[in-house]
C-alpha cells in the first residue's frame, strides 16, 4: 500500500493507456481529499487531485536518495549525508533489524509501515504534533532543515502519525531512521532509529487508555529483556501527548531511558477527524537496544562496513558482539574564542563531518568570559579512536589541523 507522503515524489500509470505521470506532493489534505502536487513530467499545469482517485494501486513511489542528498540537504555535513538510504533496519542480518523484527513479533495484529524517504515536511514532523514555534527541537542547531526549509530529515518516527490517522489507520507500528543534531558520545549518533506505536481504542476514557498503554509496554519490556526485567514509567512531557510517559529500564545496575509515550492530544485526534475517540502513543530507540541485547560498546558500529564486525550478527539470533579489537585513543584540546549565536552543536557537527568516524568523543570542558573584555572562550576536548585500526599521530593532526582551519574560515579564533 502507498501512502501520499508530503515532499515525496511519486509516479502513476493510467491502467487503460498506460501513460504515466511523475509528480511531487507539496501538500496533503487527508480530510478534504486533496492533494496539490507539482508535475515534473509530462509538463502540465494540474496542481490539485482527489487523493482518493490516485491513491491506488497503479501508484508508485520514486525515492531518489542522489536527489534528496545533493538537492535538498546539499549542505548538512558530509557524514550525516552519506547515512541516507543506508536502511539499515531493513537488513536482515543487522542487529537494528534483528531487534525491529523482534519488536514487530510483539505487536503481531498491528498493520506495519517503513516510509524509506526520511524527507518530511516540517507541518508533519512538528506543526500537526502541536509543537510550539519556540520549541528547542525546531532549532537549525538541532535539526536538519532543507535547503528550502519546507522540509526536514525526520527527527522522530512520530512525524508519521497524523497522516496515517487521518487515513483512519489506527493500530500501527512505524520504524525509520531519524536524524538530529547531537553531541558525541558512544550512546549519541546524530542518526539512529525509531519504533513507533499506536493504538486507537475508541470512545473510552483516559484511564482506560493509559491502562492499556501501561499493560501493552510492560508486556513488551517483558518480550524484550524477560520477565525479571526492573523498569518504571516516569511522568514526561511532549507536546503531542497529555498525559505522557517515559520508561527507563535497569540493566547492569544503571538505568536507561527506552521510550516516550502518552495519551494522544485530543487536539490531534479533532484534526485527525477522530473526534472522541481516545488513544495512545509511544517512541522507542533502537540503537540502545540492540547496544544492551549484543554487548556493543559504541553506538559507531552500526555504521561500520566491516566484515569483522558484520559477519557477527544473524537474523532472529541475539548473541554477544566480540570487539575485534580496542584500537588506542588520542585526546586533544582546542580552544577558541566564540561569538554571539554560537551553538556547541556546530562544532559538534563541524568535528563529525571533517573526522567521519575517527571521533568517539567531543566534550564541552572548559568555558568562560572575560569580565574586562566580555569575549567569551570555549574549551572541547576531542578524544579520537577508531573503531577499525590505530590511529597514527599524523593522522589525527591533520584531522585537527582541519577543524582549526575551518574554525578560522568561518572567523572563529582559536587560543
Ligand atoms: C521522541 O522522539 C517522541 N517522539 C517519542 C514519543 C512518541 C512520545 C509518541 C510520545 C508519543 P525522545 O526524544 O525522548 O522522544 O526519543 C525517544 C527515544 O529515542 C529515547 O527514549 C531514546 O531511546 C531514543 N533516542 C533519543 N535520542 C537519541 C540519540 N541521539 N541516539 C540514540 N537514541 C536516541
Ligand atoms: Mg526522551
């Protein structure tokens, strides 16, 4: 089944004479059944259709992950580029995929979808999800907003959920990559992965969903980590959700977050067209997972294209990562003057793209201001190690050489 995607291009053949059509969503309206598209071929003037006369089985979706790297994200660093279209959750001996699939055995009556496109528009991924224009998670120094800010990478699987509502879908599990601008460390990737749920019960009241919901997530944690698992629900906040939920699971004595979840907005359930009804919602990483199911010890491996480390993994077998070997690391200081406006994000992002994968952690460690001159000063420690080899003095000065010089490029100071 094809679902319209905003920002998303799609072909279509007629039945009878075959001719086809490519066009390009600019905007969705599910409950009007409309759609506004752009023809790209053949050259045509049409702007408007009923989603339901080309919804339909001759519909094809065109991704193009060229396009969408060198057209629309031309300018988010060269690292988090290179991840999309990688579906690594669609890979069977993968372990994000071995742990997806585990998910997915749970929720066994739940209709399943994977939107390969990451590209959303920025109405799917927040303004429908009530979140709020000042919100720290729409901020560029966070997420990955296009060239032409209309869309955005997806920073959560959650920007999924009112488009399949209002297509009165409403028991489905949603899995894809999401991006955002992170720090450094070996449990954060600015890319990773999502599971998302949601369960629409009907017209019942709020204690009967967030007893369901309750009984549903210990029933998966129970699926997941056995039946001795220690785990707590804990109040949250997200916009979308009233009231919302985290999970944070012991394991090894220290307790890790797993998910977010809640009750969905009854402003969302209205704009929906789902007045009345009552249902909930929940967001789990996948990469914390599988680094607690495999023994993995940096979330960088995921990424690796190495057969030492690929060929340990096997569709539907849970068995413990045997790290090859742990190359050396190599700690170095930069210090620099920084201006109004500076986010450490950026300097997270500028050391990822000019180090790709050598970089295992940055970290803030020393900031102050001048009382006299009111400049303020910054500095981070980079700690490289690769995952692959032993690096060689030269090669990590060159490296730091380069985050200098891009540093001064863009007329930052370094002390
Ligand atoms: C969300 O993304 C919400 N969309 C979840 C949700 C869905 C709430 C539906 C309510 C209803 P949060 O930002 O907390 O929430 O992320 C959810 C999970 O993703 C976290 O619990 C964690 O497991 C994982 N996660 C978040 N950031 C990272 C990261 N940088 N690296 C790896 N995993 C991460
Ligand atoms: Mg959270």
């Amino acid at each position: 089944m094809v679902i319209l995607q905003e920002g998303q291009v799609y072909k279509i053949i007629t039945d009878k004479t075959q001719k086809s059509m490519t066009f390009y969503i600019t905007y969705v309206d599910r409950l009007k059944d409309e759609v506004f598209v752009k023809v790209f071929s053949p050259f045509s003037l049409y702007e408007g259709f009923r989603i339901s006369t080309i919804e339909n089985k001759t519909l094809k979706e065109i991704i193009d992950f060229e396009k969408i790297k060198n057209f629309y994200f031309e300018n988010i660093p060269f690292s988090i580029k290179n991840k999309i279209g990688k579906l690594l959750y669609q890979k069977e001996n993968h372990p994000i995929c071995i742990v997806k699939n585990k998910i997915n055995d749970f929720f066994e009556k739940y209709d399943k979808f994977e939107f390969q496109n990451p590209m959303v528009s920025v109405r799917n991924n927040f303004d429908n999800l009530l979140i709020p224009q000042n919100h720290p998670g729409r901020k560029e120094s966070d997420t990955f907003y296009s060239e032409n800010k209309f869309l955005v990478l997806r920073t959560h699987t959650t920007a999924h959920q009112t488009e399949l509502l209002k297509k009165k879908i409403t028991k489905f599990i949603v899995t894809g990559d999401v991006y955002r601008r992170d720090t450094i460390d070996a449990s954060h990737f600015p890319v990773f992965h999502q599971v998302e749920g949601v369960n629409v019960l009907g017209s019942v009241s709020d204690k009967v969903v967030i007893e369901h919901l309750k009984d549903t997530l210990s029933g998966l944690i129970k699926h997941l980590f056995g039946n001795d698992v220690k785990y707590r629900f804990i109040d949250e906040y997200f916009p979308f959700t009233n009231p919302s939920f985290e999970v944070v699971v012991e394991y090894h004595g220290i307790e890790m977050e797993v998910l977010g979840s809640g009750v969905i907005h009854k402003d969302i359930m209205k704009n929906c067209g789902l007045e009345g009804q009552n249902g909930w919602a929940f967001g789990m990483g996948l990469e914390r997972l599988a680094m607690i199911f495999f023994d993995i010890p940096d979330i960088r491996y995921f990424w690796s294209e190495d057969p030492r480390c690929l060929s340990q993994f096997k569709a539907g077998e849970f068995t413990k990562f045997q790290p090859y070997s742990k190359y050396p690391s190599a700690i170095r200081d930069i210090s620099m003057w920084i201006t109004e406006g500076f986010e450490d994000n950026y300097f997270f992002d500028l050391v990822r793209d000019l180090s790709e994968n050598l970089v295992e952690e940055v970290s803030l460690t020393d900031s102050f201001t001048n009382p006299k001159t009111n400049r303020s000063s910054k500095t981070f420690r980079i700690k490289f190690r690769s995952i692959d080899k032993t690096l060689t003095g030269e090669e990590i000065d060159k490296i730091l050489n380069e985050i200098k010089q891009e540093l001064i490029n863009k007329d930052y100071e370094i002390r």
